[in-house]
C-alpha cells in the first residue's frame, strides 16, 4: 500500500538580528496568529520558490511584504565574524 503522506524534517536555525527588528517581528507574529519560525519559514519558501531566485516582492505574500527593508546592513558588513563573535561569547 502507497502512502500519500509528505514527511518534511525541520532544522533548527541560528540567525542574527538586530533585537528591535525581532521584537517587531515578534509583535506582527502575534497579530498574525502565527509563530516566528513559520514567518521566516514562509518567507523562505517564497523567495526560493524560483529556481532562478527571481522573485520581485509582488510575488510576495503581503504579510512579508510589510516586513521588507524593515533591516539595513551596512555595506561592509561581516556577517561571519559577528557570527563567530557571537558562538564563542555562547559558549564561554
């Protein structure tokens, strides 16, 4: 007998954001009624959904559309040694 069932695994994930960005972010979870993760899961899904990863933020969902350009970086930003800055002070 065939299963119709899709089983997916989930893999926790580390990211850095600015606390502010995360406390708005946390807010319109809230009001949205969903979690966190299935924003970031959604929006993720939505910007990969092209194998050419061109999709323009029409083709977004309009709640991720309000969370766009709610960030900016600095240009030269390094990501990576923020990050390892960050996983050595958590693990000291």
């Amino acid at each position: 007998m065939q299963s119709n069932h899709t089983y997916s695994m989930t893999t926790k994930l580390t990211l850095t954001i600015e606390q502010s960005t995360i406390r708005k972010a946390k807010i319109f979870a809230e009001k949205s009624g969903k979690s966190l993760s299935a924003l970031v899961q959604t929006y993720l899904d939505s910007i990969s959904k092209n194998e050419n990863g061109d999709t323009t933020l029409d083709e977004l969902n309009p709640d991720l559309r309000k969370l766009f350009g709610a960030v900016s970086l600095p240009k030269n930003l390094d990501e990576k040694k923020i990050i390892r800055q960050r996983m050595l002070s958590k693990h000291q």
